[in-house]
C-alpha cells in the first residue's frame, strides 16, 4: 500500500508537517508509565528481529532512539513495533520525487517491506505519521494474506475500493493513535477518542476532495488488474462480504464494525458499472449489479447536477474521438455530438476569442439548457443509433448501456417513470436501432 500525498501548486499541502525527517516524535514528554521497565522494553524492541536495507548507519541509529522514544511513551506503538520485530520486518529508505501525475509517495509497504521516503522531510510529511502508517498496512496486509485474503477475493470494483479503503483507514487510525498517546501522555483515552474519529472520517471519505478520492479509486484499479496471484487458502466472496468481519480480523480485534461505505466520485461510479457490464453484458437492471459503495451514496451523488451533466459531456466526447479515429464522421453526426456535448457556439466562440468566456463556462451554460434526464435520454440514443453503431469502438458498443444504468442511479425518479411507460435500454447488438433526429 502506498501513502500518497498530492501536491496541487499554490494550494497548502494538506499534511502538516509535524516533525522533519529522523525528528524525534510528534511531541517530547516525560515517560510516566515506569521508566525502568519501558527502558527495558524499549531497548528490546530496538535489537530484536529488525532487517534494514538502504539504511546508513546514522540512520539506523536515529531509527533505533526513535524506537525508543515511542516504546516509553505509547503503549500502542509499543506493541506495534514488537509485532513488526517478531516478524522479522525490513526496514529500507528509498529517494523518490513526485511522479508524473504530481503525487508524492511517502511510504510504501506490503506484507514484510516498511518503506520509507527519505525526501518526506521536503515534502513537509511526518516522519512518525508515515512509519506507523505504514507500519500498519505491514501488519494487516500480513494477517488479511493469513485468512486467505487479498484483491482476487472480491466479486466486484466496488467491493475492492472498500476493502483498499478500509486499509487506508486503518492506517490512518493506527497512525493518530500512536502519535496521539505520546503527544497526550497518559491522557491515552483521548488519543483513542482522536484516532477512531480518523478512522471514521477516512473510511466515509466525508472530508476528502475529489482529487483524494481519485487516488484511493485509482489504487483500487490497480489492485484489481494486479493483485491476482491465488493464495494457497484462497478465500472469495460470492456475495457481499461481512464487512465487520473483515476488518476485525485486519486489525486484529482493535475495530469491530464498518458503520459508513466509502464515497466513490462520479468517475468511479463509471468504472464500477462498466466492470459490472464486463461480467454481465446483458444485464437489465440494478439488481444484477454490484454496486453497494455507490448506491449508499445514491442521493449524495445526485446532488451536483451540474457535474452529472458534465460527465455525460465527458463520455460523449470520447465515443465522437473513438469514431473518428475509425473513420470521417458526416456532419449530422458531429453537430448531435457537439450539442449533447455542450460544445461553444458561434457566438461563445467570438467569447473564447477575447478572452471573455472560458470553454468550460460556455459548456455549463449550454448544458444548463437541457435537462439531466433529457441529456442522459439523447446522449443514449445518439450513442445506440445505426449512425454511431456502425463505427463498432468499445465506446459505442458499450457508453449507451453505461448511461442507460446511470440513470437508473442518479435520476431515479425519472427512470421509474419510464419504466412504468414501458421503456428500457436499448440493445446495440440488434438491427432495430434508433436513428438521429
């Protein structure tokens, strides 16, 4: 698992630094607990099991006063480190910058590598955040792998951005708590009060951007294409899992129930669907599909309708591209495309020019016009029309069908409508298709 932090230019990183590289802890205190015994303790924890690679000298000794510190004065970093030492966990530093996408790797971790980035330090990231963040992916990645657990377990997308978000939270949780105890020595039901209020606020994604939400989504695609190696207890879940069980077993007894489903962006409500189309082209309706992430936040992504409509945009733009790099597009075809679209007019156009009008104004004064079930109607027959059909790209076989369960998501009451009048999708592999108006 990957701690990621995203650097967006002239806005304020959203992790604040807390300590510099090899700093000692989140805050100094006075160890109240039994100094002579923790010592002990502390000093076992240092010497005992730890593998390291890539790690200098000096920074082996400041990992080693790091322990320490932590082992005295947080009984939960305490136990955590004597886990990750009995298991013989490697510890190893790497140099990464940003990558093309701007985002920040600060730790990375399976089942036995704790990884550590040593240009944190410049990106403003706790040093002691980071460890025992990814101290704890190290250790409930170990023990999801032990029940027979990992991405290949899942029937569906939806069901893996769950359980890589509720890595993510446990991480994040396990991080506050730990820091949390050492700063608020011995006030340590506060720091647990903190800590599961992280966790709760990570697994709803409640207060996370979209551009946050995208890079757990987009993690979550990548487990799903790579994480396929079958275990030799394998386990797969053939209907929705228990959830609550699950994460007690990730984390070891220490959370017990799922109380919220994380919330996926419009984007990744697309990706979700079209894998539910892949297992079940075709499928008539919702039931059919796995979508629990998404339909619990069916009435929080109906809200921005002005986003929807510009999703629809998105889509209708890429089939119009699709075809065209199969064949010319007649005219007809290019002005439903560019309508439906919201693509500048003459006028907006001369708008553009001087500078007055942004294309993505033009494009939401345009869509304002059309109204979000008249859009998802159109943008379905143009893409399911015998114009469109005949270009045969993934997007015309399939962004008809995708929009058809769409809006059976986010207009509901529209769609309830038209099925009590008889209406349903529109089949792409029959001959008795629709015709542009």
């Amino acid at each position: 698992m990957v701690k990621k932090l995203v650097q967006k230019g002239k806005m304020a990183t959203r992790i604040v630094a807390l300590a510099a590289l090899m700093q000692t802890g989140c805050a100094t205190v006075e160890n109240k607990e039994g100094s002579s015994d923790n010592r002990v303790v502390a000093q076992q924890t240092v010497h005992h099991g730890w593998q390291f690679k890539n790690i200098s000298p000096s920074e082996r000794r400041e990992l080693q006063r790091f322990f320490i510190q932590y082992a005295q004065g947080s009984p939960t970093a305490r136990n955590m480190l004597h886990k990750l030492a009995d298991a013989g966990t490697t510890i190893e530093f790497f140099d990464k910058e940003k990558d093309e996408n701007n985002v920040f790797a600060a730790g990375l971790s399976d089942e036995s590598t704790l990884s550590l980035n040593r240009l944190m330090m410049t990106e403003g990231v706790s040093f002691d955040d980071t460890f025992f963040h990814e101290g704890e992916h190290v250790l409930h990645l170990s023990e999801a792998l032990r029940y027979g657990i990992n991405a290949r377990s899942f029937r569906s997308l939806d069901d893996v951005y769950i359980y890589a978000t509720i890595m993510e939270a446990l991480a994040y949780r396990k991080a506050a708590l730990c820091c949390g105890e050492q700063k608020y020595n011995p006030d340590f039901e506060r720091a647990k009060k903190e800590a599961d209020e992280v966790f709760i606020d990570r697994l709803s994604a409640a207060s996370k951007t979209v551009e946050d939400r995208q890079i757990y989504e987009r993690d979550a695609l990548i487990m799903v294409n790579s994480e396929t190696n079958i275990l030799p207890n394998q386990v797969y879940f053939d209907t929705e899992p228990n959830w609550n069980q699950i994460v007690s077993i990730m984390s070891r007894g220490e959370v017990t129930s799922i109380p919220v489903l994380p919330k996926p962006t419009l984007d990744f409500l697309q990706a979700c669907v079209l894998k539910e189309l892949q297992k079940n082209p075709n499928a008539q309706s919702l039931d059919e599909f796995d979508l629990s992430c998404v339909l619990a936040h069916q009435s929080s992504l109906r809200q921005d309708e002005m986003a929807i409509k510009k999703s629809i945009s998105d889509l209708l733009c890429e089939t119009y591209d699709s075809c065209c790099e199969t064949g010319s597009v007649p005219d007809e075809v290019l002005h439903s495309f560019l309508y439906l679209a919201g693509w500048p007019t003459k006028q907006q156009m001369e708008a553009l020019n001087d500078g007055t009008l942004s294309l993505d104004q033009a494009r939401e004064q345009n869509l304002q016009g059309i109204s979000l079930p008249d859009l998802f109607d159109n943008a379905q027959s143009l893409i399911d029309s015998e114009e469109v059909q005949k270009y045969q790209t993934f997007q015309t076989q399939i962004y008809g069908k995708l929009l058809y369960f769409e809006k059976q998501i986010l207009c509901p009451y529209a769609q309830q409508q038209e099925r009590q009048q008889g209406r349903g999708i529109v089949s792409t592999t029959n001959n008795n298709k629709g015709h542009l108006q």
